[in-house]
C-alpha cells in the first residue's frame, strides 16, 4: 500500500512537469506534435538503455505482452494526446484542465461497475474534495467563453484516460508493470514519429535539447513507468486519487520557473487536493492500526 502510494505521488510530481516543459517548448517556437515526439522518442531510448545495461533480461516479452503494448500505446494514450491537443484549440488550457481532473470520480465508477469495488465514504468524501479542489486551482476557466467543440473534445480525453488507467490495471495482472512500459512507450514513440519527423532533434539548440531530453526522463521515462507500479500496487481508482497532485505541482512549478501568478484562491483548491488524497490514505492506515491491535484468535 505504501509503495503503491509512494509510486502514484511521484508519477504525478513527474506528470505535473509535463506543462512546464511544452510551455518552454512552446515559448521557443517548437511545435506541440514535435514536443510530444521528442518526449516519447527519447522516453523509449533513455528506458531501453538503462534497462540494457541494469537488467536485459526485462526486454525479452512474451508475444501477449507485445500485443497489450500495442493496444495501450497505439489506441488509447496516442487517442487521449491527440484529443487533448484537439481541446486546447477550441478552449483555454485552464478550462481543458479542470474537465481531465473529473478522471479519478470517472476511473473509480469504471472500477464499481468492472471491478466491483465498494468505494466507502471517505472515497467518495475524498473525490468531492479532489473535484472541488480542481475546480479551484483552475477557478479561472469559469470566466472563459466555452465552445462546444472543446468541451466535448475535454470529455472525450477524460473519459479515454480514465479507460486507459482501467486497462493498465487489467492488462499489468500477470506481467510486472515495469516490463510491458518500455514497449507501451516504444509504441507511443513510433506513433508520434509518423507524425512528426524525429530528425528535428538534430537542429535543436542546447535549450531545446535540454527541453527535450527533460520531457523524455521526468515526465516519460520516470512518470510512466511509475504510473503503472502505480496501478499494479493500488489499482486504477486509489491510483487515480492519490495522482491528483498533478495540478499542484504544476501550479507551483508555474510560479517558481515561469513566473506565473499564483491566486490565493488557488491556494485554497490545493489545500483540497490534499485532503482529497490524505483522507482515504488516513483511513486505510486507521482500519490496519485497529486490526494489528486486535489480538491474534
């Protein structure tokens, strides 16, 4: 349970740098397919590198975990980018935000229907305070004019990553989380490379470079793989709860290396976030301090 969280908390750390990254990306003229290109391109090398030096034996798979490689890296995460891209033209990044933060009430009501999970109150106590939280750290995208389009297309990205989080919890049952991700990557990498010329790189400038080799490590190679240790150890829906750090790190980060204002307003919504991800943690650890106390027979 610990290591699980410990897993979900750092994945999200890693993913809310992600922002960071295509910002400065951004503000140097670099294109959003060309970020995502570089992020997964060099997410699969820096993976399979530190994998053939420290344990080769995790890249040889059985022909089962390449098939749900493809699946996950070739239908859903290529899908849920893509759709993302799609809502940030039509909407403020702001109101995209607060839409894809409603994935951990949609990941855990897949897990009631598929799993069977009995969420107790402190979850659903928990999911009031992570949605309530998000929508105040994001409190700006209530004065946006919305269109449909985007809306839809925020939707769309929601419910396809609540998805994806539920079949990394089916697919990672029998195979370890850390053996199928440098192939979900690999997949990702190659799809994104049709779509975007991997030989930009070459013209980058020491920035760039430096941008693009932080998207592959931070928010790839470490998010990733820990998102799926993540799901193995905690399933998709505790897994979902405990991630929603993500937009208080990149609020933070916003500040500290962009110089974005922060409103107290937002404060208050990360103050939120928190007790969303505390609350359901601190009553686990409550029922298993009563059991360890009860005595044995």
């Amino acid at each position: 349970m610990v290591k699980g969280l410990v897993y979900s908390v750092l994945s999200a750390l890693g993913f809310g740098t992600l922002a960071i990254f295509f910002k400065l990306g951004l503000a140097m003229g670099l294109e959003p397919l060309e970020l995502i290109q570089y992020r997964f391109s060099l997410g699969a090398l820096i993976l399979f590198s530190w994998l053939l030096l420290n344990n080769p034996r995790l890249l040889k798979v059985r022909r089962r975990v390449l098939i749900k490689a493809l699946i996950l890296g070739v239908c859903f995460y290529p899908l849920q980018s893509w759709l993302f891209i799609m809502a940030l033209k039509h909407i403020p990044a702001s109101t995209t935000s607060l839409i894809y933060y409603f994935y951990p009430l949609m990941t855990t009501l897949i897990a009631v229907v598929l799993f069977r999970l009995r969420p107790g109150r402190a979850v659903f106590a928990a999911l009031g305070l992570i949605v309530a939280g998000s929508a105040l750290v994001f409190y700006n995208a209530f004065a946006q004019q919305l269109d449909r389009s985007g809306i839809l297309y925020a939707l769309a990205c929601m419910v396809c990553f609540s998805f994806y989080l539920t079949a990394i919890q089916i697919f990672t049952r029998d195979d370890e989380a850390k053996t199928i991700v440098p192939y979900v990557i690999l997949c990702m990498a190659v799809v994104f490379s049709i779509l975007s010329s991997p030989l930009k790189i070459f013209h980058l400038n020491a920035q760039g470079l430096a941008i693009a080799v932080g998207l592959g490590i931070v928010p790839t190679a470490l998010g990733i793989n820990l998102l799926y240790r993540a799901v193995d150890a905690l399933g998709s829906a505790r897994t979902a709860i405990f991630s929603t750090i993500e937009p208080v790190t990149t609020v933070l980060l916003a500040a500290f290396v962009l110089g974005e204002h922060v409103a107290p307003i937002q404060i208050a919504g990360m103050v939120l976030i928190l007790l969303g991800i505390i609350l359901p943690n601190a009553q686990l650890l409550k029922r298993k301090s009563e059991v360890s106390r009860c005595p044995a027979g």
